[in-house]
C-alpha cells in the first residue's frame, strides 16, 4: 500500500487518504474467528480536468490477507478501483 501513495506523490498527485479500517469476517465465518483478515484504504485524488474545473476522484484499496494458517497477513490479495 505504501508503494501506491508514494508512487502518487512522487509524481505529484494531489491525494488525500480519507480513511483507513481493518475489516473482519461475517460473524459466525471462519474468518470471523482469527480477527482482523484484511485492511481498505479510501482515497481522493483532486485534479483540474480538461475544462479547467476542479474535479475529485475517489478511489478504494483492499487488501485481503491470504497467507497461511499460522500467520493469515503475511500474504495478501489486492484490489484497487477508482470512480
């Protein structure tokens, strides 16, 4: 996740991480048991579009941990989207 903000700044994209929650499984899943099994960034980017109006995109970052058994987040799958 740190590699995607740091890419945005560095290329000088005007972002703002608006909020950060770790997520769990449905209660009663197996997940549910272990706790936390992933983590969902959401994001703004602020830009001026071709007509020179101020514009927002909003984006979303979730990461699903996917590792073993004994340590669930030391893999993780990884799903971005922006609207």
């Amino acid at each position: 996740m740190i590699q995607i903000f740091s890419a945005l700044g560095k290329a000088n994209i005007n972002y703002e991480i608006a909020k950060t929650e770790y997520t769990r499984g449905r209660p009663g899943d197996i997940m549910d048991s272990i706790g936390n099994t992933g983590k969902e960034w959401k994001f703004e980017v602020y830009f001026t579009n071709q007509n020179g109006k101020l514009t927002t995109l909003y984006g979303n970052v979730r990461a699903a941990w996917a590792g073993s058994v004994a340590d669930v987040s030391d893999r993780y799958d990884l799903v971005a989207y922006v609207s």
